[in-house]
C-alpha cells in the first residue's frame, strides 16, 4: 500500500496535480498516517486530538499546507484506489469499496 501511495504521488507530480510541498511536522505526519492507514475507518478529531492539537485548528493549519481538508485528502487517497481498483482487478464495487475503506458504496 505504502508503494502504490508513493507511486500515486509520482503520477500526480508529474501531472501538475501534486499537493503543495509543506515543511509542517503535523501536516507531514498526517499526510503519512493517511497514506498508510487509509483503507481504515479514520477520524479526523481523534487523529488531531492524538497529535495534541484541536479539530478545528488541525484541519486549519493541514488546508493551509496543502490547499485541501484533511477529510478531502483522505476521500482522495480512497478514490484514487478505488479508481485503479476498478480499471485493473475483477473485484466487485462492494469488495473495492471495503477494501478502500468506504462503508456505503
């Protein structure tokens, strides 16, 4: 998973589409956490709360590093699997979205 995330962000940069580059701990943390964990339920509360930060000043200082919400990253992340999914596995919509960590298809 860690590798296909690596490989995503490649295709992105070279499609002019890569997020912007942060030097903030948290952010880098995070985009990290959500790269690797992503195909898991994640909250953004708790994650900013186990950071040590509020909700709302986590989400804040993530959108301004990189120019979208933490929950919008993470959305992100899971349709650009899912997408791949879909275009190269024989798996059913149900298996691809549990798979990505999206409960409803």
């Amino acid at each position: 998973m860690r590798c296909l995330s690596l490989v995503y962000r490649l295709f992105a940069l070279l499609a002019g589409q890569a997020e912007p580059i942060t030097h903030n701990p948290y952010v880098l943390q995070a985009m990290a956490y959500f790269s690797d964990q992503f195909c898991h339920p994640i909250s953004i509360s708790e994650y900013a709360a186990s950071l040590g930060l509020n909700n709302n000043y986590f989400s804040k200082l993530f959108k301004a590093e990189t120019g979208v919400t933490p929950l919008r990253y993470l959305n992100r992340l899971r349709f650009e699997k899912a997408q791949y999914l879909l275009a190269h596995s024989s798996l059913s919509i149900d298996s691809i979205a549990n798979e990505v960590g999206i409960p409803d298809t």
